[in-house]
C-alpha cells in the first residue's frame, strides 16, 4: 500500500478483516449505571463524556467486526445468586442486540460470524468471566450454552471450589476433579475454555485435558510485565502447540511495572470506594474519577500493548495472538486507547514496527475465527 499514511492503510485492511475481540465488559457497566435502561445510557450516541469506552459509533471508528461481550457478575455472587445474575446479564445481552438491530446481531458459530461482518452487522458473542456462574453444576453449564454462551473463564479474581484463581491464594493446586469434568464438557459442547484469570497451575492442568485450542479471551505476556494475570512462557509454547490463541488485553496494569505497582498501591482506597456505593449509583464513576485525577497512572501507551503482541508473537507464533481489550472492564487503559475505536491506532503502530498485511489481518480476525471454529469441530467430532 505504497503511499498511504499508516492509519488508511489499517482502515483499508479493517475492512475486509476487522477486529473480534475477545472480552469486554459493556453489559456490567450498563447494569452497574443504568440498571440496563437504554433509555438513559444509550449507546448508540458517543457516551465518552461519561467515561464509557464503548458505544455503536466508537465500535464503528474502531473497526470492530466481532466482539464477545462479557456477562460477568462479581465473585461475591455465589450460588443461585450468581446464576440469576448472569442470566440478567444475557437477558442485557440479548435486549441490547434487539435494541440495535442495524448495528448489532446475536450469533454462535463462526459461521454466522462470518455472515454478520459480511451483512455490515457487529457479531456479538458471549463469554460468561468466573466459573462462580455455573454455581458448581453441569447442567448449569449445559444451559448457559443453550442460552447462547460460548466461553467460560473458569474463574475470575477468586477461586471457585473447583480451580484456582490467579489473584487468590491457591486452595485446589489448579483444577480439581470436578474442573477437570467443567473442561471436559466444554470440549463436548464446543465452548472455549477460557484461562484468562485463572492461575498458572490451572492452566497447565487445564491444557493438560483439553483437546480444544487453548484460549485466553484477555492476558498479557508475564515475560513482559510480572502480573499473575499475564501468562508465563511455557504456557505460550503450550498455547502454540495446542493451535490456541492469546488475545492481549489492554489493561494498563497488566501492561508495565509501574502501573502494576501504582493500581496495587490504590487497592484499599479502590475498596472503600466500592463499598460505599450500590449499583446504579453515579457517585461510583465520579469518585473513581477524583481518585484517578488525585493520583494519576504512570505512563502507559500503545507501545506498550505492541510489546506483550510481539512478545506473544515471538515465543506462541503469529498464528496464536489476537486482541481481547477488556474495554468498560478496568479503571485505567493506555494513552491512544482510551476506547473501542482506538484499535487502529494500535495497529497503526505495529504496522510501523514491519508488520505485514497477512500479520495483521490475522491478529485482528483470522486467528479468533479459526480457533472459534476449531472448538465447534472438536465439538463435533466427540
């Protein structure tokens, strides 16, 4: 593309290869804010003067052509607690497609997938984050996979009974036998196993039963940034040879030391915050704000997020990388993707850094279809 600045070359190539991230967390903020009234947060205009990071017209900017939306509900949701919760949360889901139907569609196959981007529709798909959602039940699992779901991480920032959180203090020593069975059905049914969240010898024992593609929906490279959340070298190698995918998030804490060391610092004033507003209650984003303001991150940018992709790159294979932004899910992101529409940017630089065509069209697209597609087969096959 002899002549074009960096930004219309990544706009010509989003447009027969667009982006399907892998995570974002738009359905909790809008149950947290709004209590799902599109009404009063309607996405289909701008919402970044708000603090939103995502809205149809930003999605649009971005490029994006799939995106699997998170319906997380917090760990201290147990049980029928957190069942109902996530069912509200797809119930959020299914109501948000209907509410935009010109810009947005429900699919569950890479098929249709492929026929939504081709359409000029948003491919929307479901990842349930915490294996705390299934309350310890098979059946459980069976149904949010009926009800169109079609990842599980199997845990968030705490263990379930069953599998060890990478945020927690171990207590099952990976996945117990009943973690073993989650895996095993999600092979059957054809969900991905998300690793994302969970701890280092969970994933190995993970990856060790299942037969499907290893699958972190939002992580980043451990190499590069010392972060339990990130994943280790071998577990790349791991993610490689299974045909698998890392989908690097853009979490800035994730992302270098110094905004790692900096978010740890703000844990407690974070915590008082929480707990001293109930869901829905606008004072929540306004003092994360005076909170962010009073003690800003430290530097933290697009090449940052470039350096845990090519280290991915390096030690997994370009066939194993995509991206997974954890947008409307963290309080701090880089400078130049503070949202959605801010994926060009990102390849912009990595485009500057020699990457071909062929390399960024399967970060952004190919490699997450195929994965996608080579869990429905192994599905299939069983």
């Amino acid at each position: 593309m002899t002549g074009r600045t960096g930004v219309e070359r990544v706009r010509a190539l989003l447009a027969t290869a667009p982006v399907f991230d892998g995570h974002n967390d738009l359905l909790w903020t809008l149950r947290r804010r709004a209590r799902y009234d599109f009404d009063a947060l309607d996405i289909s205009v701008d919402q970044s003067g708000i603090g939103l990071h995502t809205d149809l017209p930003r999605l649009r900017a971005g490029g994006v052509g799939a995106q699997f939306w998170s319906v997380f509900v917090p760990c201290s949701l147990t049980g029928d607690a957190a069942v109902t919760a996530t069912l509200e949360q797809i119930d959020a889901a299914y109501r948000m497609v209907r509410r935009y139907p010109d810009d947005l569609v429900m699919v569950t196959t890479a098929e249709q997938v492929e026929r939504a981007v081709a359409a000029g529709r948003v491919a929307s798909l479901l990842g349930m984050e915490g294996g705390h959602s299934i309350a310890g039940s098979l059946g459980v699992l069976r149904m949010m996979y009926r009800l169109g779901v079609r990842y599980l991480t199997l845990t968030h920032n705490r263990n379930t009974p069953w599998a060890d959180s990478a945020t927690d203090r171990p207590q099952v020593g990976g996945l117990s036998d009943f973690g073993r069975a989650v895996v095993r059905e999600c092979n059957r049914l054809g969900m991905l196993v998300d690793l994302s969240h969970v701890a280092t010898t969970t994933m190995r024992d993970a990856l060790d039963v299942s037969v499907a593609p290893a699958f972190f929906s939002h992580s980043g490279a451990r190499a590069v940034c010392e972060h339990p959340r990130n994943v280790p070298d071998d577990v790349l190698r791991r993610v490689r040879d299974s045909a698998g995918i890392v989908m690097v998030t853009f979490v800035a804490n994730f992302l270098n030391v110094r905004c790692r060391d900096w978010y740890d610092e703000l844990a407690e004033q974070r915590g008082r915050i929480a707990a001293s507003f109930a869901d829905g209650d606008p004072g929540r984003a306004a003092a994360i704000a005076r909170l962010l303001r009073d003690s800003p991150r430290p530097p933290c940018g697009v090449p940052d997020v470039a350096d845990h992709i090519e280290h991915v790159r390096e030690v997994a294979g370009m066939d194993h990388i995509g991206l997974g932004g954890d947008f409307d899910g963290t309080i701090a992101v880089p400078d130049g993707l503070e949202g959605v529409h801010g994926y060009p940017v990102l390849l912009a630089e990595l485009s500057a850094r020699g990457w071909s065509d062929d390399d960024l069209t399967k970060l952004t697209w190919r490699n997450a279809l195929r994965v996608l597609r080579a869990t429905e087969d192994i599905a299939g096959s069983r």
